[in-house]
C-alpha cells in the first residue's frame, strides 16, 4: 500500500542521513509536510489505497451503476423503474435510519435483483472523527437490519462521503467489510442542472466504470434514463459492487 511504501522511504531516507548525508532541518520538514500531504490525499481519495484497500474500478466492458443515501420513499421507486426499463442490475449503499424507517423499499430492492450495501447508520456530518468503536457499532448496526429485511449478510461498506482515515479503515477490517469506492462522481447532488450532470458522466464513463449516484434526488430518475440510453447502446454490462472484488 501507499502508506507502507512512503514508511520505508522515511525509514531508508534516515538511515541515509545517519550515514551518508546531512540533511538540514527544512528537508525534515519539507518530509514532514509531504507526509501530512499525503494522509490528506489518502483520506479524501478511496483509490489511493492509502490506509486499506478499496475498489474503486471493474475490469472489461462493464459499468458498475452504485447509489447512495438511500432509500428514499419519494425517488428510490423512480430509480427502479429506469433500471428496469433498462434491465441494468445496481447496487444500492443505503443508510440503517432511512432503512429502519423504509423497510418495504429495502425489501422491494432486494426483489428486483439489485444489491445492498452499507453506508453507516446515521451518516452523520461527523462520521470522520468518530472513534474505531463508534464506527464499528455503525456498521454492525446497518449489517443486522440488511439481515433483517433482506435475509443475506452484507461485506460491502461505502463510508460517508468516501473519507477513510485509520478509525474507519480498522473499522471495515474489524467488520470484515469490503470498501467500495467510485471512479466517476455524477455531481448530481450539488448541480441542480440534469443535463449538466449527463454531460460530466457521459464524458468520463468507460469500460470499468464504478459510477457514483444518489437515489434521494428528484433528478437521478432523469439522469440514470439518459446515462442509460447511451450505454446500452454501447453494450455494456451491468454488475453489482460484490463483483469489484479481486484478490
């Protein structure tokens, strides 16, 4: 991993100064600072695998259609008729609340073939700087009611807005949860424009897409239809976050 490679850089560049070199005070500290640079990187970018491994990307002619923030009583029904127009299969990183409070529609998910995945129970705005402890019981939480209404264990975890730090990374370990992450964010949560955010996915997506969409948005209907007009046309196959995985 990243972090393990930049460690043993540290750990040689120390043995060199003891050594050989002299290195002055600023290039610590220019050393320091490129650390502090990368934990931030590796914490805001999933696919630099800077604390665990996530999987961000799929091999072959495929698009991994992935929603979050879910379900939502008023657009996730939407969302399963345009992937049923289309007969794309999806898979839907839903949160334990809004679960608890739409268990039908959780249900009615698991029954039109599509797949779910955790998304912590609370999704609170400070997810981030929860204890490994807090984190753990979040995601154990979630698991029990996908146990619940769906019958099927769950391994698939997508943290809140896609912030991985070592709490939350010993967290999904502690739970034996596979991370999931994205390779192409639709934006449809801050562009109330519906055109624009086709244009942005439709300009970025390819083989091995893993698209990131929400389906507690009035627009993400509109958007999946025309996402979806054009890839079927170039014969992509639909799969589900599970098949991400490789070992």
């Amino acid at each position: 991993m990243v972090r393990n490679s930049f460690l043993l850089l540290m750990f040689l560049l120390l043995l060199a100064d003891y050594f050989f070199l002299d290195l002055s005070l600023w290039a610590y500290l220019a050393l320091t600072l490129l650390y502090i640079l990368l934990v931030v990187a590796g914490s805001s970018s999933m696919s630099l695998n800077f604390f665990t491994r996530s999987y961000t990307s799929g091999k072959g002619n495929t698009i991994a259609l992935t929603f979050d923030d879910g379900p939502s009583a008023e657009h996730t029904p939407a969302v399963l008729e345009v992937l049923e127009k289309w007969g794309a299969t999806a898979t839907f990183f839903c949160i334990g609340e809004r679960m608890a409070r739409n268990k039908e529609l959780v249900q009615m998910i698991k029954g039109k073939g599509h797949r779910i995945g955790n998304h912590s129970y609370t999704h609170s705005n400070l997810f981030s700087i929860f204890g490994k402890k807090r984190v753990v019981e979040e995601i154990q939480r979630t698991n029990a009611l996908i146990r619940e209404l769906t019958g099927e264990e769950c391994s698939l975890f997508r943290p809140p807005y896609g912030v991985l730090n070592p709490n939350i990374a010993g967290a999904a370990k502690a739970c034996r949860m596979q991370v999931i992450g994205w390779n192409i964010r639709s934006f449809d949560t801050s562009t109330k424009d519906h055109q624009k955010v086709v244009e942005r996915v439709l300009a970025r997506i390819g083989p091995g897409a893993v698209l990131l969409l929400h389906d507690d948005r009035e627009n993400t209907p509109k958007i999946l239809d025309a996402i979806l007009a054009h890839t079927s046309q170039q014969h992509y196959r639909y799969i589900q976050a599970h098949e991400l995985i490789t070992k």
